[in-house]
C-alpha cells in the first residue's frame, strides 16, 4: 500500500502586533485582501497568519482589523528570512475603539516625510549598564526582572533629546540581550531605554501616530525623517494640536 504525503511550505507568517503596547493583537475580525481580492491566510492564534505553499512573490497587502485603523504593507521576499518569512505589522488603534484605554493622536501633514515614530519619555524599559560593541551584547539594569519582551527600542541621549532605534535579536538574559548592530552614536552609562511606537506616513506626507492615554505625563520624544534629516521633537500626547516641524 503506497503512503501519500502531503507537504507544506510556509511561505509568509504574519503577526499583529499593537503599536502603542506592544502587545499581539488577539482581535479574531481580521480580512485581508491582495491586489483588492479576499486572501485567506490559516489562523495560528496570538495575532499570527500564515500563508502556505504560496509563490514567493513581492505584493502588497491590505489588512482590515476591527478596532485598529486599516493598513497597508508591502511584502519584499528579499528582506525576509528565506527559512522563516515573517512579516510584523504595527497597528495603530482607533480613536472610536469600544474596548481598551482611549488614546490620544497626533497627525497632520508634512511634505517629504519618510517615517514617524515615537519612545515615551516615562515609561523605559531599563538603563545601559554596558555594552559589548564585538559581540553586541547589551547589558541592563533598573529592568526588575522583567526583560524586555518587544524587539524594536530607542537608546535616548537625554542631553541631546533625540535617541537611536535599535532591533533586538536574542535576548541573552533579563539584564542582558544581543542587538542586530552596533551602536553608531556615542551614549553614556545609565542612558534609559524605551520601546518604539510606530505611526504611518503617506506619498503625501499624512501622518499619525498614537499612544495610549494611560498617565498623567504623556511625553513623547517623536522621531521623524524628513527628507534625508532625521528630526526629533518633544510631544505632550496631552496638548497634541502641535505638528511637527
């Protein structure tokens, strides 16, 4: 008796995550569409979709969740890994959202904005302790043990108000995780660390982003690229009618 197989090959994983907390998205009303038609990518739970046996092909993807302004990616293959393709998406939450802290949004328009992004200013995840620059280990303290859970951060130079992202791919220990690159700007000992919030830019240069209105300071250092210059400015999430200049 012959023994049929049946293969398959992920092609694309995709995973929500909520911009403002870090947090997968576990909201099940989720529709995805390709080139204005319905896809249908396989559930895995905590926020992750996958797409099997589907060819390799550069697209770009719509996504429509419930609670969460609409979004639009693009998928580059070739900026994914060959071996396990995954794709995060940010989304930023409604202001009309029913469930969950209300937020607060800042949006306007810049001509030649690239990309937006933010660190709260009360809400870091721990200080440098030190760091190995030959083999990118970052080590922590002030993180209470709880390690930092996200992969995106920002090193804030408080001096300077302005701070430098960074990726975290392996986290080494509670106080320690190894990062994708070596610093470029010069920081000190005991500079804080936060997570990053992303927003979205249009063709346009139509931005927003939002952050959760969970305290009573909501001060933001925004990160913006204008052009070829990368610009930082102070936001109160509180009085958010300022723009960016």
């Amino acid at each position: 008796m012959e023994t049929s197989r049946i293969r398959f090959r992920l092609d694309l994983l995709i995973r929500l995550l909520d911009t403002t907390t870090g947090a997968v998205v576990e909201e099940r009303n989720v529709r995805f569409f390709k080139q204005s038609e319905v896809v249908r990518p396989l559930s895995r739970g905590s926020g992750n979709y996958v797409f099997l046996n589907s060819p390799r092909e550069d697209f770009e993807l719509d996504i429509f969740v419930y609670g969460y302004d609409p979004c639009k990616i693009s998928i580059q293959y070739e900026k994914l890994d060959a071996q396990m393709p995954i794709q995060e998406v940010f989304l930023i939450p409604s202001e009309n959202m029913l469930k969950g802290q209300p937020v607060r949004t800042l949006c306007g328009r810049l001509p030649g904005l690239a990309s937006i992004q933010a660190v709260n200013m009360y809400a870091t995840c721990g200080c440098v302790s030190s760091f190995d620059e030959r083999r990118r280990i970052l080590k922590l303290f002030g993180t209470h043990g709880l390690g930092m859970d996200g992969i995106y951060y920002g090193l804030i130079h408080l001096e300077r108000e302005s701070y430098e992202p960074f990726t975290i791919v392996k986290e080494i220990a509670k106080d320690a995780v190894k990062i994708e690159h070596p610093f470029k700007e010069p920081f000190s000992v005991n500079a804080p660390i936060s997570r990053v919030i992303f927003g979205t830019v249009t063709n346009e240069g139509d931005y927003c982003i939002r952050v959760r209105d969970d305290g009573e300071r909501l001060l933001y250092l925004v990160r913006y690229v204008a052009g070829e210059e990368v610009r930082f400015q102070m936001v109160d999430f509180h009085h958010p009618e300022q723009t960016l200049q």
